[in-house]
C-alpha cells in the first residue's frame, strides 16, 4: 500500500514538473515570438518613409500604396540586405536579407539578435534577384507572422484578392504576379535555379504550373524571370509551401 502511494506521490509529482516545464516553454516561445515582431514593428518605424503609388499595368488595374524604403538607413544597420518584400492586406512587409550560407538568418533577425523568427533571406547561391529562379525563405510562425500567411494561397478566393507581391529594392520596385501555389516534398525541383537551357527552364515552369492550388490570372513567358516563396508546411514530413510567381518591373 505504501508502495502504491509512493509511485501516485510520484507521478504526481513528475507531471506537476512537467506541466511547469511545458509552461515556462510556452512563455519563453511567446516571449521570443513577441521579440521578433517588434524588433520588425520598430524597423518598420525607421526605414520605412510613408507610401507611393504602384504603377498599375493596364487600366483596369487599382493603384496600390506602397511603402517606400530607406535603403540608406536599412543597410547601415545591415549589408545583407538585398530588398524588401510587401504583399498589399497582409501580414508581409519585411526585409531580405543574403547571408554565406543559408543557416544564418534561419535564427537571426536583421539586427543580428538571435531569435527563432528569423529574417526572410535570398538563397546564398543567387546573384541577387537575376536568376531565372530566385529563392526566399521564410518562416511559417505560429502566430501567423514571417511567411505564415503563404499557406492561405490553397484557397482560389485569397489568391483572388492578393494575387501580387511586391520586391522593393535599391535598384527599382518589382511586382511579382504569383501563377502557382502548392506543397512540395524535398525531393521536387521547386527550388531549381540552374536550368540547362531554355527548353528545360520552360518545361520546369510548366511542371510548377500544373501543379498549382489555385488558377492564376497569367502565366509566365520564357524570358520571364521567377521568384519562389518557400516555408515550411506541416501536411507531412519535411513539407514546404511554395509560391511562384513572375517578375514585372514596376519602375
């Protein structure tokens, strides 16, 4: 009888330490999480310098308020910056960063600080946005932050209402139209950058078509240059959610 009471002391015990422990996790995850974003909220403050209007590309295109960068200030605080992307009534309006390797900014925010939301970044072996497939990544943070919002492209009705991004950069501001959204397993070629000629580039691009969640209101050409949005996707082990979509130069 003593024996039993001991081993009910002790599971009691056991799951009251765990319970505490599952707790001080949860506050230091909020904790960072809430770090991050107004480490973003803060930069947001200081570089970015009001709205200016998008250049719609025909007539029956709205005009767009678009934030406007302070790219001097941006890469005084650090070089690796390469641009910022925004996506109009969303959570995306944040900075890419470059680093050596693509570990770096998977835990580290601009700034340097080390926190598990990390910092959109370019793929380290692309030169700059010139590639005919440029890769950012991003987290996909539970509080709906990052790159989170990227995995409500399954639905035909958000890629309706937001079926553009938007790259601002040093050089000129970029309207990227997305064509195609879905999960992708490590092994597909969704994040292919080298293509050894025109006539593999165009297959791959019908490839990533076909396999789209949504219908897009354009497609690519073959002179077109492709930015890929990836994340990670919880359908099964190792997924990602990509989005692609085309480059249009805005200005």
């Amino acid at each position: 009888m003593k024996h039993h009471k001991r081993l009910y002391r002790f599971s009691i015990l056991f799951c009251t330490i765990g319970a505490i422990f599952s707790a001080g996790m949860f506050v230091f995850q909020w904790r960072e999480y809430r770090m991050g974003e107004k480490a973003y909220e803060r930069l947001q403050e200081n570089v970015l310098l009001g709205q200016q209007q998008d250049i719609p590309s025909s007539e029956e295109e709205m005009q767009i308020l678009l934030p406007q960068v302070d790219f001097h200030e941006l890469t005084g605080i650090n070089p690796d910056v390469k641009g910022w992307l925004y996506c109009p009534d969303t959570p995306i309006s944040y900075p890419i960063c470059q680093g050596q390797d693509n570990l770096y900014y998977l835990n580290h925010l601009l700034d340097g600080t080390q926190n598990s939301a990390g910092c959109l970044f370019l793929d380290s072996a692309c030169e700059g946005f010139m590639e005919r497939n440029s890769v950012i990544y991003g987290h996909h943070m539970k509080n709906g932050t990052m790159f989170a919002s990227l995995t409500k492209y399954e639905d035909q009705g958000y890629y309706d209402a937001h079926p553009d991004l938007f790259l601002l950069t040093p050089d000129g501001t970029y309207r990227i139209r997305l064509f195609s959204a879905y999960v992708a397993g490590m092994e597909d070629n969704s994040w292919q950058m080298d293509f050894a000629s025109e006539a593999d580039y165009e297959a791959w691009l019908a490839e990533i078509q076909t396999r789209s969640c949504f219908k897009s209101q354009g497609l690519p050409e073959i002179t077109d240059r492709v930015v890929t949005l990836s994340t990670c996707d919880y359908t099964f082990k190792n997924a990602r959610f990509v989005c692609h979509g085309w480059i249009e130069n805005q200005s």
